[in-house]
C-alpha cells in the first residue's frame, strides 16, 4: 500500500492507559468516549478491571483499556491487580502514561517508567506520556513538569491535557489513534464499552460507597452483585428491576462505617448508585444493599476467587 493511502486508511486497535494510582486515567477514558464508561473517584486503586471504553470516529477506532494503578503491592489483591496491568501491556497497539501535572514525579513513576521501557524494548510498543490535570498547575508548573517526564525515559511522545476542562482531549485521541494499525473496525460504531451489565452495576455501587469514606476503607471494599429480576406485575411501558447487591468489606468498624448513624451513610449510597443503575438500564429499579463482613479478603486466595479478582 502506497504510503499516502497508508496515511489516510482506517486505523482500529487498543490503547491502554497506566499510571499510578489516581493518576487520572479513569476520568481521562470518559473524557476520550464521551460517556461514563468507567468509575472516577479522588480515593487511590478506584479501578480494579481493565475496562474498555470504545471511541469511534470516522477515521479510526480507538478501544481505550483502562487499567488498575500499578503500584509496590501489599496483598495478595495488589498483586493481581498489578498482574492484570501487566497482562493487558501485552496485547495492546500504544500505551499511554498517565503523570499528574498537580503531583511531582516520583518513584511511583519511575517504577512504572522502568516497566515500560523494558516492553518497549522487548516488543517495540509505543509509549505516550500523558501529562493529566494540566488544568490544576500554573503554566511554569506545567512546564517543569513535562521537562520532569521528559527525563523520565524514550517516550514516543509528551503532550499535556485536562480530561476535567476539556483541554487538548482531542488531540490525545488522535495522537494515540495515529499509533494504531491500519484494520476496520473492530466493534460496532455505537459502542461505547464491552463491560457487561452486572460489572457496571458493582462499579456503580463501588464509586457511590467510595465518597466521603477514610483513605484506608476503598481498598478493603468489594460489590458483588447478587441477581437482576424484572417485576412480572409491571407494564412494558413502565418496567421496574430489583437489584440486589453485597458490599463487603474486611471488619465491623467498616461495616458501621458504610451504613453509618441509623443507615443514614447506606441511604445516601443507595440513592447516588440507584440513579446511575437506572440510567444505564433504561429503567426504574428497586435496589437493595447488603453490607457484609469478609475478613481479610484481599489476602484470601478463595475469596479473591469469588469476588471475581
């Protein structure tokens, strides 16, 4: 193929996006689809699943796989959440690396940094680093912070954006999409994610629970959702679910700290998670939330098993 058509072909492939923890990835994916594809929250290690939102434009395909934080585990749930990161590094055409511009750069980077420079020896992906919250330093900071990212290693490229504000988005996108494979598209053009149904539902109910909660507490609590039954009584025009869902956490000072004073906590959760799970099912739902004790899950090979890690 001559190279200018080559130019101007159809591209579709996988970007994946890593950083450490509360680098701004997940905001950074929504910003990318233009929908809500993947939970957001300020509380470090809020993404555990590698979810894939999809951004489809007339001239490429971009299916962005947003990935848990890497970081130095401390339990055995760390360890595979870093396992999956890693795992998704290889199947994926460009990698983009997330640096906050609001945070200096630091071990936790170059921890990564070394990561991905050996996969880009080693299999020769392309490595964009993506200066995230640009929106949140001065300009002098932003500065000093790319030539900091700079130093850090070879990457292919360096560009700035804030996923909050809007700014340069586009061209991150497009910047990543110039990477990607000349290939049709690989899912249909209205898709915005694979995710099932039961997984965004969990997330949803995570990302509610998350708010206003101790930074210890997000990474000791799990969702699992328990059934969806659609009421037989109902008309087609006003359909209504119920929803149970399990939110487990390790002790009973967590337990009373997600219900809170008199469930006061577990309502305003219920509300927060119920109006997401309908906009995404298209209807009315009846949710109810159960908080259980697991201890010590996140170290608990079986219960890592049954939560679906």
């Amino acid at each position: 193929m001559p190279a200018d058509s080559q130019e101007t072909a159809y591209r579709s492939g996988f970007a994946c996006l890593v950083g450490r923890p509360n680098a701004g990835k997940s905001t950074l994916t929504n910003a990318l689809v233009g929908e809500k594809v993947a939970i957001t929250s300020s509380k470090p290690q809020t993404t555990r699943h590698a979810i894939r939102g999809i951004r489809t434009t007339d001239s490429a395909q971009l299916v962005l796989v947003d990935t848990p934080g890497l970081h130095r585990p401390r339990s055995l749930l760390g360890q595979r959440l870093n396992h999956v990161v890693r795992e998704t590094l290889l199947s994926v055409d460009v990698i983009g690396f997330c640096l906050p511009s609001d945070q200096r750069v630091g071990p936790g980077d170059a921890y990564i940094a070394k990561d991905l420079d050996e996969l880009h020896r080693v299999r020769r992906v392309p490595v964009v680093a993506i200066a995230t919250k640009s929106d949140a330093v001065s300009r002098d900071r932003l500065a000093e912070h790319l030539v900091a990212i700079d130093g850090l290693g070879d990457w292919d490229a360096i560009i700035p954006c804030s996923a909050v504000r809007g700014d340069q988005v586009e061209e991150v996108a497009d910047l990543l999409a110039s990477y990607l494979p000349v290939s049709p598209q690989l899912y249909p053009p209205d898709q915005v994610s694979d995710e099932s149904t039961v997984v965004m539902i969990a997330e949803l109910v995570r990302e509610a629970a998350l708010e206003g909660v101790r930074d210890e507490l997000p990474h000791s609590l799990a969702v699992q959702v328990e059934e969806i039954v659609a009421r037989e009584d109902r008309s087609e025009h006003d359909p209504l679910s119920d929803v149970r869902v399990n939110v487990y956490v390790e002790r009973p000072s967590q337990k009373a700290i997600i219900i809170g004073r008199g469930g006061s906590r577990l309502r305003e959760v219920g509300t927060t998670a119920r109006q997401g799970i309908e906009k995404l099912l298209g209807h009315r739902v009846y949710l109810d939330l159960h908080v259980k004790v697991a201890k010590d899950w996140q170290r608990d090979p079986k219960a890592l098993d049954r939560l679906g890690f």
